[in-house]
C-alpha cells in the first residue's frame, strides 16, 4: 500500500461521534414526533444559511481527521518502508500550500518578502531591498507588475469553476429533475431550501476563487518561519470541532445521568450530586486547566520514546485538554437535569408507572430521559462555540493546545507580539479571527434556531 492507516485518539473519538449521529438519524427518521422539530430548523432560513456554513467547517474537519503514514521506500525484502511523518487526506489535497515555505513574513498576495534584507545585484553590489518570494507570485515578471489584473482574472476564473461544480452538485441532488430543480431555484418548495442553495453558491464560489488563487500566491500572507496563514487557518478547523464536539462526548454521560438521578431519587443521592458538582464549581477552571496541563507536560517529557511521532504527542494533548473541558464543564447541564427531572418525577404518567410497579430503570429509560433530550440538545449547541472560544484563548496564555498543532488560539499567541511591529503584521490575527469569528456566528445562529424548534415553552406562546 502507498500508505500505512494512522487512527489518533481524537480521530477515534470523531468516528464515535459520527457512529452516534447516524444512529440518531436513523432513529429519529422513524419517529414523527421526533422529526418534526428537525423539520422547524430545515424551515427556517437562517437555518439554512448556517447550515451550508457549518457543513462547509465539517467537511475540512472530516478531511484532516483521515491520517496515514506516506511510504517512503521498499527494504531489502520488498516490504513497504513507511515515513514516521502523519499526514492527513487535506494534506494531501492542500499539496504545495503545505510544502511551498517562505522564508520569513510576507503580506496577503506580496510578490515579495515584508522586510528589507541585503539583495545581492547582477554585478555582485549590495542593495537594500525587498526579496522575492520563492513561490508567492513567481510566475509574474520580477518587478511584479501586472499582479492587480493576473488576481482578478484568477478569482473569476476561480469562482467560474465553483460556480460548475455547485451546478453540478445540485443537479444531481434534483435527480436530473429539470422542474424540481427550478422549484428549488425559485423558492416554491415547502421548506426554503433555495436559501441553502443561494447560501452555498456564494460560499463555493468564494472558497473556489481562493483556492485558485493560493495556488499562486499567499493569500494571507505567511508567518515568521514561512508558513501559508490560509493553510494553517485551514488547518485550525478541526482543532476547533474536535474542542466543541469531543468535550461534549466527555461531558454528557455525567451530566446525563447524574442530573436525573439527582432529580428523581432525591434524598441522599440528590445532596450527594449536589455537593459534587457545587464542590467542583467552586474550584477555579482556569487554574484546574492550567494545573492538568502541566501535569501532561511533564508526562510526556519524562515518556517521550513512547510516542512515534510529534503529531500523536500533540494530539494526546489535545485529547487531554477536551478530558479537563469536559469535567469542568458538564456541572450547568447536570443542573438543569435535575430541575427537569424534579418537575418530570410528580407528573401523572411516571406516578401511574410507579403505580403499576415498573422499574426506576425503566422509567428513567422510557419517561425521563426522552422528555429532557430538548434541553440536552440545546445545552449542546450552545456551548459547542463556547468551547471553540475557550480553546482560543487557553492557547492564547499558553495552557491550551499544543504549539505544534494547528489552532486559531495558537495563531493569535503567535501574532500578538507581532502587533508592536512597524509595521504591523496583521494578517495571522485576522485570519485567525475570521474563521473563528464565522464558525462561532453560525454555530450561535444555528443555535437559536434549534432552541426555538425543540422548546416546547416558546412553541406554546407561539
């Protein structure tokens, strides 16, 4: 094989999480009273919208989550040689934008370096100058002229592509249905799927241009040792997802179910979940982070032949941090648990069950659970851009991710010493803050919508 299969710790974790939607797709798809606030999001527009933004984060994440070692050689034997070096499928797909380094900073689509160096002339004389990129711009003449005209017909012809291909798409998600597919176009559908269309025409033709674009030059720019900032903010999107979704996984079961005992059994169980997560909350987060994190630290120091590579090392850590997020973080869902479970307990269903000399188990199981899924659900996707921010700024004060994994927060604790510059290096921070800023909009966006279909309160008023 031309690659040997690499599964991280996180990279397992995405597959569980992936398992689990999937299950709850299939079992919701056979439930009408379970599909019909999924069918309020599909109907909102804002719902639309955000979708086709938050598919477009999901698809790069999926895309960096597939690792493997690239073979390098055959041994004496015939047998595949593979590189120590984990690479993922974007890697891949990315080629140059990965490879191609500069030597130091360069501006957004700069044919030459962002500082001055001694340039070495034709006839052996110093001057003081700007150098030329190796790779941002090299095809234009070496006075960079016409740079203005060559970035505008490559991001028309850029869009123009992303243009086809989401034709393409839609015309084969209509099944070659001429009229369904204008019913769509025009909005004349029961839901307003052309908002997730239109939505996804921009996108693909913005994202279309920039990739042709980056071909040819940085189009944000470089870091100080050289690398592309489009890549690397790229990159940082499964940092990001991984943070929002794999603590959630951590934090669910105990909140689940600590919240409901609490909430049903009362007595000592309820002041004993009680007492844990009040105790729990009363030690500072930060400083729990910070003390795990260090602890890590030295850990992996002190065991270093035990990981092959930077990137499992790196990804250890990163699962450790989602570990620490999730303890911290499961005590307000488990909270409100409780008070559902409270209210749940008295209802005349559950009295009439515990009547009839049914199990708590199954009680729990058949009435409980099900009737506080809303509020898991909800907790759920607002806390998922909380968490992206949390990364943010733990990185940002050195106690988050790993430096040598990809993240928005590494990003800004890399360029906020570059802001005393002249002048300023300001590209890595507003990449940075882009893509973070737009995952955390849609993820906030998309939010709202779930928690006016699934509320059954704001349902009511309406």
């Amino acid at each position: 094989m031309p690659f040997q299969p690499v599964i991280l710790w996180t990279d397992a974790l995405i597959y569980l999480l992936l398992g689990l939607a999937m299950a709850m797709v299939w079992y919701t798809r056979r439930y009408e009273h379970l599909l019909q606030p999924w069918r309020r999001v599909a109907g909102s527009r804002t719902g639309q919208a955000t979708m086709v933004v938050l598919a477009f984060y999901l698809l790069i994440g999926l895309l960096d989550t597939l690792h493997f070692n690239p073979k390098t050689s055959d041994d004496a034997n015939g047998k595949p040689v593979y590189s120590t070096e984990v690479l993922s499928l974007f890697d891949v797909i990315a080629g140059p934008l990965r490879t191609q380094r500069e030597k130091t900073y360069s501006s957004p689509f700069s044919s030459h370096l962002f500082s001055k160096e001694n340039v070495e002339q034709a006839d052996g004389s110093l001057v003081r100058d700007y150098p030329r990129l190796l790779y941002g711009g090299a095809h234009l003449d070496a006075d960079g002229s016409g740079r203005a005209a060559d970035i505008a017909w490559r991001s028309l012809s850029g869009a123009f592509n992303g243009a086809l291909a989401w034709a393409a798409l839609l015309i084969l998600l209509c099944r070659f249905d001429r009229r369904r597919l204008h019913r769509l176009l025009m909005g004349r559908m029961d839901n307003p799927w052309h908002i997730g269309a239109w939505s996804a025409l921009g996108l693909i033709m913005m994202f279309a241009a920039l990739w042709e674009l980056a071909g040819y030059y940085h189009v944000l720019g470089t870091d100080k040792v050289g690398e592309d900032v489009f890549f690397q903010s790229l990159k940082s999107i499964r940092t990001g997802l991984v943070i929002g979704t794999v603590t959630t996984l951590v934090m669910l079961p105990a909140a689940i179910m600590l919240g409901i005992m609490a909430g049903y059994f009362r007595g000592w169980v309820d002041d004993f979940i009680q007492y844990l997560y009040t105790t729990l909350n009363s030690i500072p987060g930060v400083l729990l982070i910070a003390a795990a994190v260090l602890m890590m630290q030295i850990y992996m120091s002190n065991h270093a032949d035990e990981f092959n590579s930077l990137t499992e090392r790196a990804d250890l850590r990163l699962l450790f941090l989602c570990l620490i997020l999730g303890v911290t973080s499961w005590t307000s869902l488990c909270r409100l648990l409780r008070g559902e479970a409270l209210k749940l307990r008295e209802l005349e269903y559950v009295q009439a069950a515990r009547a009839f000399g049914v199990g708590h188990f199954r009680i729990l199981l058949r009435h409980v659970v099900p009737n506080v899924m809303h509020i898991v659900l909800i907790t759920i996707v607002l806390d998922f851009s909380g968490l992206v921010l949390a990364e943010a700024v733990l990185s940002y004060i050195s106690i988050g991710v790993d430096p040598a994994t990809n993240s928005w927060g590494n990003m800004i604790n890399g360029a906020r010493l570059e802001l005393a510059r002249e002048p300023v290096v300001w590209w890595s921070l507003l990449a940075a803050f882009g893509f973070m800023f737009t995952l955390v909009l849609a993820a906030n966006l998309f939010s709202d919508v779930v928690r006016d279909a699934f509320d059954p309160r704001l349902r009511q008023q309406r």
